[in-house]
C-alpha cells in the first residue's frame, strides 16, 4: 500500500507541475493519479504488468 500511495501522490505532483487550473488540469490529475495508483500496485504485488494483457 505504501507505494501505491506515493504513485498516486507522486501522479498529482506531475499534474501540477505539467499544468494548473482548468478542466484540463483536473483531467490531467486524474490521468496521472490513476497511472501513478497502478504502478504503485505493481511495485506492492497487488497488480501483475509483467504479463502484459497475454494469458
């Protein structure tokens, strides 16, 4: 859990950074969010990206 928080945090840091305000930037924080959230999981074993969608 612990690094899929960072990756989550460290997505919207991204998103700031990138741009700020607007539609764009909350779709951006989001964006960013959820693929920080994922390679979090990954780095925790929660989820598997080394198969890459084959199975």
């Amino acid at each position: 859990m612990k690094h899929t928080r960072t990756g989550i945090l460290l997505g919207l840091a991204l998103a700031f950074a990138v741009i700020l305000g607007g539609w764009t930037g909350l779709v951006y924080a989001l964006v960013f969010s959820i693929v920080g959230g994922v390679i979090g999981a990954h780095l925790d074993g929660r989820v598997d990206l080394g198969r890459g969608g084959r199975g």
